[in-house]
C-alpha cells in the first residue's frame, strides 16, 4: 500500500509497476487521527510545539512521524519515549520524509553508515554473510556491532536471527542506503555480490535469477556511467544466459509471467545472433501470446525468423516461424487464415529433423492450438498425442503438460463418444508410466465414468488423477484438466461442484498468467453459475465476461454469443436472444465442438420458447438430445428427459 501524501515532494506512484502485485493509494490521516498519532510517539511530555510542527509537515502521513520521533531519539531528546530535550529545544525538522531519512543516515558513525550502504545491495531482506562479503575490511565482530546498532536506531530489523537474516524497516530507508552509493560503487558491489551468491547459494532453485539480476543491475549502472566496454558486454552475456536458463525452467513449469519477464530480459542482454538467444525466442513468443501481449510476439518472432536465418539456424527459424504463426491467428480468426497458418506450420513442422523431439513437439502444440482454435477438435486431438509423444522423449514439461491437458480437453469437446475413453486412455496414455501421461488417463477414465452416470467410477479415477497431481506437482494440468471436467459435471446436473473446481483452477491459471485457459474457464463458471439460477450474478459474470479482451478460438466465440443469448434472454429480450443464440449457432455448425453444438440448440430452443414457438424449440432440443445420445453423455441426455 501507499499513502497519498508519503512526503511533501515525494514523486508519486514509488511503489507501483511490480508484478503480481496491486498498489493502492491511500488518503492523507484528518488532522486529528495525526495529531493523536504524534502525541503517542512523541509522548506527553513533548512540548506542543514540537507536536504541531511535526503534524504541519507531516501533512497526513504516519511513516513521516514514526520516522521523525526515531530521529529525535537519535538526537537524545527523545529516551524510551519520554521527552528529554529543553521546552524551548531548537529542532531542525527536515521538510520531506527523504530529506528526513537522509539525516538520519548522515548522522549515524561510520561504520553502521557502511554497513547499511553494503547492505542495501542485496534488497530489503539482505544476509549478514553478504554485508560481510561486501565488507571484507570490517571486521566480524564490528559488523555484528553495527548491526545490533542499526536495530537500536529502528533501521533494522531481524527476520531470522539464527540464520543471521535481517530486513529494512522499511522500503525508503532502503532507497535513502542505496542511494548514498556512486553508480561505480554499485556495479561494482552488484558484480562481487552475484559471484559471492553463485557459490554461496548453488544449490537454490533461483541461484540463476538472483545472480542475473545483480549482474543485469551493474551492466546497466556501467552503461550510465558511459563504460560499455568489454567487460561490460561479458558481464551481459553472462547475465542473459542466466536469465535464459532461469526462463526456461519457468516455461517448463508453465509459469507464463515469470516466463516472460525472465526470457524478456535474457533477449536484451545476449548478442542478437547469439545461439542461447536464439534458442529461447520461440518460447518467449508463446509467453507473451499467452499473457494477452501478442503484437509484440509479431515483432519479436518475425525478427527471429530473420536472425536465426543470418547466425546459420535454420532449425531455430523453423521453430520461430511456426509460432509466429500460431500468434498471428490470435487476431486473425477467419477460416482462410487459419487454414493457411495450419499449412505453414506443418511444413515447418515436416522439415524439422526427425529426431528433434523438441522442435517436434512445439510445433505439435501450435498446430493442435491452430485446429482446436477453428474448431477442428478431432484434427487437434491427433496433434496432441503427437505433442505428448515427442514431448516425453524430450523429457520436456511444458510441452507435455500442455499435450496431456489438451488431449483431454479435445476428446471431451470433440467427436470421441465418451465410452472409447478407457480405452484411449489405456492404449495411449497409461503405457507411458509416468506421472503427466498417467494423470491423463485418470481423467479420461473418471470423465467416461461421470458422463455414464457411473458415480462410483468418477470418484474411484477422480481421486487417482488428484493423487498424482499433488504427489507430483502438476498443477497447471490439473487446472487444465479440472476446467474440462466441470464442463461435463455442469452438463451432468452438479453446478455447485463445477463451480468449486472452476474456481480454484482459475486461482493456479491467473497465478500463472495464463489468459486463453482463464477466458475458456470463465465461459464455463458463467454456465456453472448460471445453472444455479443466481440471476443477478450470472448476469454481472456474463456481462463481464462480454466485456473482456476477446480469444479468437470458435469455442470461446462460441461461448460468448450463448452466453449473451443467455443474458438477453433473462433481462426479457426474446428477439435478442434468439438472434444471438443463432449467431452461436452458425459459428459452432462448421466445427465438430459437440458438446457446444448441442448448447447452442438447448440455448436456442430457451430463446424460442419464450418467443411462443414450442415446435421449433422442441425439434432444436431434440437434435441437442440426439447429439448428446451419439456422444455417450448419458447423464446430460437424462437431466433433459430424452
């Protein structure tokens, strides 16, 4: 959070722009909330004007005079909270909470001021063994003096003070250290910190960022300072390929904004023809489509394409290609574009080496994401065991996560009658023997159970696909897998546990940054809470819903115009609704989506009725009731009476 009036002069917005994060400004205190704050602090005893002079500068915020009142005990007017100074004491109140924290700092003995500078290298939380490692002429025994000194003053605090961890007390405290170093200083400092936490943390699962980031500090700190020399473009080298590799593990566990973030900056910092750069561009442009950022992919791939070609990888330009493709069909959605972007890919795909399992793979996934997107789901069914196969020789997650989720999602939505997923599933998925494969089997199994009306079944392979999700981390498919599932449970006639499933799937996907799967999710929560006749919720869903930045997939467009149609209908808008239930209509009839095919008929049969027209609205639901029948969802032909 921040306070509106930080300080007099304070630039506004200090703490917005980090990510995952939400800032909220905050009105100044009323005047007396103020003035009963300093006389707390400042104790009874403070003469009154000391107390009105802090309150005027303060202007409304608390932190200026908790960090006024630390001053005055610095000065000794102020011992454990009692007033020691003279009634007609002459203080200097700096005007600005900086120009505040700052004598603070300047008033401190040397050695504690070099400590907290050292320290304020690391960040906020900052190790006692690295001020010391920046500090290598201060002895031990004066390091842990300065400390304890700085926790006196209310500079510090301990967070674990066995394990030697402290943290500033608060972030400008922070910023007031750090800025007291020169800009040479501080790359120097960032470049000795990241090659002491290279060794010191090696066996960390974020030792590449931490020490990438420290580097990425002092390469852009030198480049201020005008020294882009060769030390300067090794040490970016270095950085980059840190962030590459750091990347590339975040894309593996599906971490899109970490993914992004990580990948984004290893692209600026490495070489342009540079073969790690190079290597990790396609996979950069799936984070940034992925997170709703999909002009910049455009431009980022088609350079790539042109690079790889220049440094002499041609696989690499084969790999950038494929995915701008996939990219460029996220904001061109007709039939003809896709269709030519399909061709494209598989081309690329075909002339990919046979044994390369990754480049196989990722052109797997973009091409099942291509058919899928123009409602083609028997056609992407195929390229998503493909995807699985290449990515499990590959051993490579993302890739084989996204397929096992996918694999599910298209044979729910697509033509496989429901009663041919045991058998899928054990032909297919279970021989693999490994947990990403395995726990898509469970869920095709539990899904032909739930649409046979078999309970017992559901629950048995529902559990074992849970089992092996939380025994083995897989949280993004189980996501994955649980948004497909409340599909069908809401179909079956249990909304209340689809919406349970919806929504704690939509907690992991937005985590991750993952807005495709999080616009499918939030067409599906709409239905589910709709089904629980919640009008004026449902309402307030759809309408958001509506209003949200557009996916260019036919189910999702699908979805929007039932949903609207749906909407429309409830607020009395026959008419309307028949036309958008139509339009839903027409736009699922040339794709092989069964399941929305036979709700757009049961929405437009809705919209008919309340029109008068029983006949037409009968023959609609019986050719819902038909569809439903070939597909095996028996549950869902038994709650309509068929």
């Amino acid at each position: 959070m921040s306070r509106q009036a930080r300080a007099p002069g304070a630039a506004a917005g200090w703490a917005a722009g980090k990510p995952r994060a939400v800032t909220t400004t905050l009105p100044p205190l009323a005047s007396a909330d103020t003035r009963r704050i300093a006389e707390l602090l400042l104790g009874a005893e403070t003469p009154s004007f000391v107390v009105d002079r802090v309150c005027e500068t303060a202007e409304g915020n608390p932190l200026y005079v908790e960090q006024l009142t630390a001053m005055l005990a610095d000065q000794g007017l102020l011992v454990d909270g009692v007033w020691t100074g003279s009634d007609h004491a002459e203080i200097e109140i700096p005007e600005t909470l900086q120009a505040l924290v700052a004598a603070r700092l300047d008033s401190l003995d040397p050695v504690p001021r070099l400590i907290l500078e050292r320290a304020s290298v690391e960040g906020r939380r900052f190790r006692g063994a690295a001020v010391r490692a920046l500090a290598p002429d201060v002895r031990h025994d004066e390091v842990e003096a300065a400390t304890a000194s700085l926790e006196r003053s209310g500079l510090v605090q301990p967070e674990d003070e066995t394990g030697d961890r402290w943290r500033f007390t608060h972030a400008l405290l922070l910023e007031a250290a750090y800025r007291r170093l020169s800009k040479g200083q501080r790359a120097a400092l960032h470049e000795q910190l990241a090659d002491w936490i290279a060794v010191q943390d090696a066996d960390k699962t974020d030792v590449d960022e931490l020490v990438a980031r420290h580097l990425e500090r002092a390469v852009h700190l030198r480049e201020e300072l005008g020294m882009r020399d060769e030390r300067s473009a090794a040490l970016s080298v270095r950085a980059g390929a840190l962030f590459a590799a750091a990347g590339s593990r975040a894309f593996g566990a599906l971490d899109l904004i970490t993914t992004r973030d990580l990948l984004g900056r290893a692209a600026v910092l490495l070489p342009e023809l540079d073969p790690r750069r190079l290597d990790v561009l396609p996979n950069l442009g799936v984070a940034l489509t992925e997170t709703g950022r999909s002009d910049e992919t455009e431009t980022l791939l088609a350079k790539a394409v042109e690079q790889s070609r220049e440094a002499g990888s041609e696989r690499d330009a084969l790999r950038a290609t494929i995915q701008l493709l996939s990219s460029r069909v996220y904001r061109s959605p007709t039939d003809a574009e896709v269709e030519a972007a399909v061709v494209q890919a598989e081309a690329s795909a075909d002339a990919l080496a046979p044994d390369d399992e990754v480049g196989l793979a990722e052109a797997a996934i973009a091409i099942e994401y291509l058919e899928f997107m123009r409602g083609c789901s028997a056609r992407s069914h195929a390229w998503t065991l493909r995807a699985l196969h290449h990515g499990l020789a590959a051993g490579h997650f993302r890739e084989s996560a996204q397929a096992a989720g996918d694999v599910v999602g298209t044979a729910v939505f697509g033509p496989l009658p429901f009663e041919r997923f045991g058998a899928l599933a054990e032909a297919q998925l279970f021989p693999f023997d490994e947990p990403i494969s395995t726990s898509a089997g469970h869920a095709l199994m539990a899904l032909g159970s739930l649409a046979s009306g078999d309970r017992p079944g559901f629950l048995e392979h529902e559990q074992r696909r849970r089992d092996v999700i939380d025994r083995n981390g897989l949280g993004w498919l189980g996501a994955a897998h649980a948004l497909v599932i409340a599909n069908v449970e809401i179909r079956a006639g249990d909304p209340e546990g689809a919406e349970r499933r919806l929504r704690e799937a939509r907690d992991i996907l937005t985590a991750l940054g993952d807005l495709w799967w999080v616009s499918t999710l939030d067409s599906a929560l709409c239905a589910a809470v709709g089904a629980q006749d919640r009008v004026q919720e449902f309402l307030r869903m759809a309408d958001a819903f509506d209003a949200s930045p557009a996916v260019l997939d036919r189910q999702i467009l699908v979805r929007r115009s039932l949903l609207s149609s749906r909407a429309l209908l409830l607020r009395g808008s026959a008419a309307d609704a028949e036309i958008a239930a139509k339009r839903g209509l027409e736009l699922v009839t040339s794709s092989d989506l069964v399941l929305d095919h036979a709700d757009a008929l049961l929405t437009l049969a809705d919209a008919l009725d309340a029109r008068g027209l029983g006949e037409d609205a009968a023959t609609a639901r019986e050719e819902a009731v038909e569809r439903l029948r070939r597909k095996g969802n028996l549950a869902a032909v038994a709650r309509l009476g068929g």
